[in-house]
C-alpha cells in the first residue's frame, strides 16, 4: 500500500510481505480519536494519497451485465443483490454478513494480480480479479456506503501485524459505543479492544485521514 505525493516530503517506506505501506511525516492535527491503544489526530486534505482519490472518482463505476462474458461480472451482480437483501436488516447483522460474505473471495497479491507493487481496486475490479488486504476493507467500506452507514463512522486502517510481521489494512466501523472491526484474516466481526497484536499507522475514508501515535 504506497503513496506517492512530493507535496508530502520525506516518506520512510517499510516493504512487508502481502502489503506494503508508508509511515508519513509529522504534520500540525487537531483532534485525537484512539483504537488499538493509539490516539490518532486529523487531516482534512486527502492529496498524499491519489490511489484513494482515484478510487473515490471512480468506485461507482459497473462492470458489462452478467451473462456477457466478462470476467466475474456475474460476481457484481451477486454483491448488489446481497446489498438489495441487507438494507433493512440491523446494523450489527449487517457488519456480520458483509464480512463473512466478502472474505469468501481469494486474496492475491497485487504484483500477482495487477503486476504492480501497489494497486486499490474499486469494486467491480475486487469482483473481477479478487484483491489484497486493502482491497477487502476497500469493498466492505463501499457496501456498508451503500447500506446507508456514514463515512463520519468507518476508517479504512492501514497498520503493521505483530504477530505475523506484516503490513495489513482492516475496515473499522462504529457502532454506537465499540469500534467494530471488519478483517479478511479474521473471520468474526469483533470490538477492537479484543485485537493486541495490531499497530495502527494512518486511517482514512472520505473526509480524511488519521496519523496514529502509542
């Protein structure tokens, strides 16, 4: 998960195995929000990360109609057919089968899948070609939109994995008081209290993003 900006400045970049992401520079903040025992503070401006702007330009765009061939357009159909079946159920049953129904499609790695380093797919290319870590919390953000959830209250992380040694991006999503975490490596929605072995390094969604600090 890389970002390149020259606006930004200097970028430490620690290559992982599955992902890869970018610790950035200090920068003034505002306002601090916590998960994984870290507080994290605000940036409005979301120019470091043009992999995400271009997924914001473009995550609503569909693939061919099902049935004409196309590589897993079928799949697409399927996923807007789970979204038409979960609008009016609870919040919390939402988060469950939005997770699990997801986690169901195979991870490949991007260099594999898109013969790049780095690469965020938007929907109709995760239910293309699959995806990696971000791209999981990518389409589960997009579904959870799309179920009427406010972006004020989910953050895409990008952290490191302790235990396992390596960069990982997870779908945080809050609910009422706990912060509910939507993993592909972990097959229940759990609270975020529950989860030791993450370290969280930047956040965002459509407003923003967030620089975590212990």
């Amino acid at each position: 998960m890389a970002i390149q900006s020259k606006k930004i400045g200097n970028l430490f970049r620690i290559a992982l195995l599955g992902c890869s992401l970018a610790v950035l520079p200090q920068i003034q903040n505002v306002e601090a929000v916590g998960i994984f025992g870290f507080n994290a503070k605000p940036h409005t401006s979301l120019k470091p990360f043009p992999k995400w702007q271009e997924v914001l330009k473009s995550y609503k765009n569909k693939p061919g109609a099902c049935g004409n061939g196309q590589l897993n357009a079928c799949a697409y159909k399927k996923w807007k057919e789970l979204i038409d079946e979960l609008k009016d159920k609870p919040k919390k049953y939402q988060l469950g089968k939005v997770n699990s129904y997801l986690n169901l499609y195979r991870y490949i790695m991007d260099p594999i899948n898109w013969g790049v380093r780095d690469y965020w797919e938007i929907p109709k290319e995760f239910f293309a070609k699959f995806g990696d870590c971000e791209d999981y919390a990518i389409v589960k953000y997009f579904t959870l939109r799309a179920l009427g959830w406010e972006a004020k209250d989910m953050k895409i992380i990008v952290l490191q994995d302790l235990n396992l040694r390596i960069a990982h991006a997870i779908l945080a999503v809050q609910l009422g008081k706990k912060k509910m975490i939507l993993d592909n490596q972990i097959g229940l929605v759990i609270e975020s209290k529950r989860i030791r072995h993450y370290r969280p390094i930047y956040a965002l969604n459509e407003n923003g993003w967030w620089r975590y600090k212990p």
